[in-house]
C-alpha cells in the first residue's frame, strides 16, 4: 500500500489510537483549537479575511501552530475551512463574519452543475505548500487534514448559506434525487480530492466533516448521503493514513456512519462514548466527546467529567479524546491546556 503519512508519527499515540493499537497515554486534540479562542490568533488574522488567509500557506501553518505550542495538545488540525475547495474551483462565495459561507448563486438546478468543476491538485497549491510546512515543522506531531462532507456541503450550495432547516436541501432531495445524488457525487469527488491532496503532501490523518447532517433520520442518510460520504472517504483508501468521520446531532447514524469507510467515529456531546461504542461496534475507534460548554464550568466540576470520558474511552476499541463539537469562541485558552495536561495525566495511571 502507498504510503505519504511521514514515518515519524506512525508510532504517534493518535494515529496508534486511531488504528485501534495500543498507546502511551490517550491522545487529544480540539476541534477549532485552531482559531478565535486564542488571543494570537486574533492578532495575526486582524486585517485579513477568512478566505485570504486559508490561501496563504505562511499564515496557514503559522495559525496551525499556535495551539500546538500553548497547549501541548497530539496533534495539529490543518486551518482551513469546509469551503475552501468549493471557491478554488470557481464558485462565487464568501465567508461573512457572524454569518458563515454565503454562495451568491445557488445550485439548485442541473444547468448549475455546470459551474461546479472536479477539483484536482492543481486547484489548490497553497493548500499542499501549506502542508509541506507544517509537517516539517511539526516533527512527530501528526497533522488532521480535512474536508467537509458531501450532505454539508450540498445544504450550503442549495441553501446559498447556512440553514436551521434546510428546507431547500431536503425539498430537492426528494423532488429530484437524480440531481442530488448527481450534485453530491460531484462533491463527495471535490472532498475526496480534497482530502487525498492533504494526505499525499503529508497529513498523518484525515477527517470528514459532516456538521449538518443530523439533520436527517437513518433513512434519509442511508438512501441519500451513506454513498456519497463513502465515496469520499475512499478517496484516501490508497494512502496509509486513518479516517475520521464526524457529524453533529448524529447519536441516531453512528453505526450506519461507521459503515461509510473511516477508521474513527467522532461522537458529539449528546451521546456517551459507552452508547456510541455499542452502537458502531468493535472495528471501530472513536473520538469525543467533552461538551464544549463544560470548558466554562467550575474546574472541579470539569475535572471529574473529563476523567469519566477518559475512563470510558478506555473500554473502547481505540479513544481519541476530543470535544463534542468546536471550541467556542470565548473559552479561556488556559482551560484547553488544563484539559490536555489532565488528559495525558489520568490516562497514564
């Protein structure tokens, strides 16, 4: 099998964790640890715009790296955003701050297919340079390459933005599933591609983002989105990096999301890792799953929940220790650290 992940993070606790191997010490990161909650981030991003700096390689793995450093946390989450492969094949979208993506012309017909190209390597060079950077840098530290799922991604071209109901999404669904099955086949290719870029230049593992599809019961899932997200994920099946697969609200999907390819189940706060675990069965690691507003709670009640998610992890096939969804904006970065040290402390008794 080919192989791109480097050498040196092969016997990391994360990519061991996720494999289902044995480990030092349970291994954690953040989702969004990258990001808003740092004042340094803050600092380097004043003047630039979202989509700018995912284009530029230097701020890419300098933002990459911060919380790296002040937390001590398993790995690095490559900074980027789930629409960044849609604007480098040519659509017309923004990020707009206290919003998210905003698409000027949705795709809502089959002639709009036409403006949604198949995304190769040659579409987002800083994305690769960027990667190259940061695993230079990074040393024995993997780096999370990542994309966002085909359903997630379909709700934000067929809304033209996000959506508490994804009336749109779900209307065109089932009043022409030719055209949704055709538009997320063309997206599951864009992910896919996405991610197998990111793993060639060199991230040890990759996840796959599916924010909103809880939105869905299994039936629709198994019918309209298990295809597409699993034809995303073997996308990277050449390439000897495991797979994470994550969505919100998804308690009700977990096994059939188990089935799309990925060696790791990532589990939202909603459901206990001992649920989760039951649900997809043993082939199967998993990641999560800290409610990321407990981070505000008092520390002594924070303490005693985050040794029972790390208890609870021990009894499963392989645990990943992660939030339940993103880090919020107004956290205090001292209390990430505190949860890392805690981490790597208790799981080594």
């Amino acid at each position: 099998m080919p192989s791109s992940a480097p050498p040196r993070t092969r016997s990391s606790d994360l990519v061991r964790a996720a494999r289902r191997e044995p480990v030092s010490r349970t291994p954690v990161w953040f989702m969004r640890q990258a990001g808003r909650s740092l004042p340094e981030y803050r600092a380097i991003r004043e003047g630039t715009t979202m989509l700018e700096a995912c284009t530029r390689p230097d701020l890419v793995a300098e933002i990459t790296l911060q919380p790296v450093r002040r937390h001590g946390v398993d790995a690095a989450i490559f900074f980027s955003d789930i629409v960044v492969p849609l604007k480098a094949v040519g659509l017309d979208l923004d990020i707009v701050a206290g919003v998210g993506p905003v698409v000027a012309e949705p795709i809502r017909t089959r002639a709009d297919l036409d403006r949604l190209p198949e995304l190769t390597s040659e579409h987002v060079p800083y994305i690769t340079d960027a990667v190259r950077l940061l695993v230079a840098e990074l040393g024995d530290t993997p780096l999370i390459g990542f994309a966002g799922a085909p359903f997630t991604l379909a709700s934000y071209l067929v809304e033209g933005g996000p959506s508490k109901n994804h009336v749109r999404t779900k209307a065109l669904m089932h009043g022409d599933p030719d055209l949704w099955h055709a538009l997320c086949d063309r997206l599951a290719q864009i992910s896919g591609a996405f991610l197998h870029a990111q793993a060639e230049a060199g991230a040890s593992v990759v996840q796959l983002f599916d924010s909103w599809v809880g939105a869905l019961p299994r039936a629709d899932y198994a019918r309209y989105v298990l295809p597409h997200s699993t034809k995303a994920l073997a996308a990277v099946a050449d390439l000897d990096v495991p797979r994470i697969h994550f969505g919100v609200g998804t308690g009700e999907l977990l096994s059939l999301m188990g089935s799309a390819g990925a060696e790791v189940v990532g589990v939202d706060y909603r459901v206990s890792l001992t649920d989760a675990t039951e649900r997809i069965g043993p082939d199967h690691a998993v990641q999560g799953n800290l409610d990321p507003a407990l981070l505000f709670a008092p520390w002594e009640v924070l303490r005693d929940i985050v040794v029972e998610i790390v208890d609870e992890g021990r009894r499963a096939p392989g645990h990943i220790f992660n939030l339940g969804h993103g880090v919020l904006p107004d956290v205090d970065p001292d209390v990430l650290t505190r949860v890392t040290e805690l981490v790597h402390e208790v799981s080594t008794r």
